[in-house]
C-alpha cells in the first residue's frame, strides 16, 4: 500500500473521502475567518485610536458637529462608530431643547437619550466584532468527531475487506486502520488552530468592549460636567478641579 497523501486518498472508500472534503472545507472556512478577523480587529484598532486623538483636538473647542461628521468616516473602527452615535445624539437633542414640536410630549433627559444611543450603538459594534467566531467555535469543537467519524468508518471498511478476503492477523487490516486514522488526524489539526485562535479572538473582543465601555463613559461625563469648571465659583470657600476640556460652552 502506498502511504503517501495521495495514496492513502486512492485506496479511501466514499465515505472516508467524503470526511475528508468536509474537513477541507472546514479548514479553509475557519482559516478565512482568522484571517478576516485579525485584519478586521487590527484595522478597528487603528481608526479607534486616530479618532480619539482627534476627538482631544475637537471636544475642547466644542466642535460636536465636526465630531460626529469624523466619526461616520471611520466606519471600520469600534470608538468611533459608538461615540459618534453618542454625540450625534447630542448634536440631535441639544436642537430639540431648543424647539418645541406640535407633537411635543414634554421635556426629555438628553444624557439619557444620549445613554441610549451609545448603548444601542455598543450591542451593534459587538455583534459585528464577534461575527465569525461562533463558526470558528463550531469547527473548533466538531472537527475531532468529524475526523473520528472517518476513522470509524475506515475500520468498518477494513474489517469488511478482511471478512471478505477470509483473511486475519493484524497485518491484513494494518493499511486499512492506518488510512482511517488519517482522518482523526487530520480532524485534529483543523480543529487546534480554530480552538487557539477562538481563544485568542474572543480576548480581543472582550479587550475592545472594555475600550468602548471606558470611551463612552468618559464622553458622558465631559458632557455632564461641560462648561460648569470655566466659571468662577460662587463660594470662595469650595474650589472647582480644573477643567479638561478648557473652552468649552455649555
């Protein structure tokens, strides 16, 4: 018997073949989704942190609009995409205020709009970063059974080639074991990759939620605290902590 790769594929019955494609297939989707992830993480990375250093330029001088209209052009980047929900909704609510609507229904909290929509713009970002992995889970924990099914079947073949010879001892069935067992092997290595890099990516997901839970919030406090450390306090016995966002207007 040959032993090669492309032996052992020859000699393979239907069934052990057909394990073996879907394995192929296997690891080439979850090979995809490692590579679209890590380029889609890398890139929300880099737009997350050239928007916040932006935003350190346009807070202060209360350039909301200019905010928010940066933060649609960075559409890859997980900061971005939040805190430029949230201070669209700033921009919204602060001309809302200011009018009064036929439809008017009464006064409306604005940091709590604004909680809202950052809230509904975080369940958005996360899903999207979690795309994939899911899959990547699935070929992670079923590659092994599929690989073993393959196996599995192989012996029968085996053990039915040896009924059918009338032939016994281990030597007769040793080419037919060792080429069903290429499929346990070969379930193995498509499902380690998958299971580290899971791993790996689900870190990075949890890393960024963390980023966009500490961006949103420190967005939310400059917008209750806005403008109040630029005026003189009243009371010369209380002292105001300086302002972080010098210039800025209510």
């Amino acid at each position: 018997m040959d032993f090669s790769l492309l032996g052992m594929w020859h000699s393979m019955g239907l069934p052990a073949r057909l394990v073996v494609i879907t394995l192929a297939i296997m690891s080439v989707y979850s090979l995809s989704v490692m590579a679209e992830r890590l380029f889609s993480f890398s890139r929300a990375k880099d737009q997350s942190r050239k928007y916040a250093e932006k935003l350190r330029d346009l807070l202060p001088g209360h350039q909301m609009l200019e905010a928010a209209q940066y933060a649609t052009t960075l559409k890859f980047g997980h900061i971005p995409r939040v805190l430029g929900a949230g201070i669209a909704e700033y921009n919204k609510g602060r001309e809302a205020l200011a009018k009064q609507g036929p439809h008017d229904v009464g006064e409306f909290d604005l940091v709590e709009a604004i909680n809202r929509s950052v809230d509904r713009a975080t369940l958005r970002v996360t899903a999207d970063l979690r795309r994939g992995l899911s899959g990547l889970a699935t070929v992670a924990s079923s590659a092994p059974f599929v690989g073993l099914l393959g196996t599995v079947l192989g012996i029968i073949t085996a053990f039915q080639l040896m009924a059918a010879s009338g032939s016994g001892g281990l030597a007769s069935v040793s080419a037919g074991i060792s080429e069903a067992l290429i499929t346990t092997a070969f379930g193995l290595l498509v499902a380690i990759p998958a299971l580290m890099m899971f791993n790996y990516l689900t870190n990075r997901v949890e890393e960024m939620t963390v980023d966009i839970a500490d961006a949103s919030n420190e967005l939310v406090d400059f917008f209750l605290k806005e403008g109040r450390f630029d005026e003189p306090v009243s009371d010369p016995g209380v002292k105001g902590p300086g302002s972080p966002v010098k210039g800025a207007k209510a």
